[in-house]
C-alpha cells in the first residue's frame, strides 16, 4: 500500500434527498451525508478518523490533510425572445 499522503473527498448535493454526500476513494467506506456543508466537514474528518484506525492505515505524518471539494448544479433560465 502506497502512503496516504492527503484525502480528497467529493461532497455531491443530491437534490432528492435534500442533502450533501461525501464519498471519497482515497480511504474505503466513507460514505457521509448531511444537511449543509458546515454540518457535513466534522462528520466527514470525524468518519475518516474512523476509517484509517479500523483500515490500519498508517503514515509518518502526525495529520493528513483532507481536502473537501463540493460539487452543485446550479441552473439559469434562458430569457425568451
């Protein structure tokens, strides 16, 4: 296993269920979802803490940056002539 330098986590919206979901496949199981993206990043950190303890992922760095990149679709209306 190559060292786990950094995480990137994707947070999607899915406008069904009204909220944001995190996933990501630098670490496996993570799978987050919440109601905004301020109340999504601790349950995020929180759950990867989790994971690199129960995957026995290890690392010389004393922490590992988690970047969090948040995908919306936002939509314009086209004006009609």
């Amino acid at each position: 296993m190559k060292p786990l330098l950094s995480i990137i986590v994707h947070a999607r919206w899915d406008d069904e269920a009204k909220v944001w979901v995190a996933t990501s496949g630098d670490i496996d199981g993570l799978s987050v979802e919440a109601e905004t993206v301020e109340v999504l990043e601790p349950k995020i950190t929180a759950a990867i803490a989790d994971l690199i303890e129960l995957n026995g992922i290890v690392s010389d760095l004393s922490e590992i940056p988690v970047y969090i990149m948040t995908e919306q679709v936002s939509r314009v209306a086209i004006p009609q002539h």
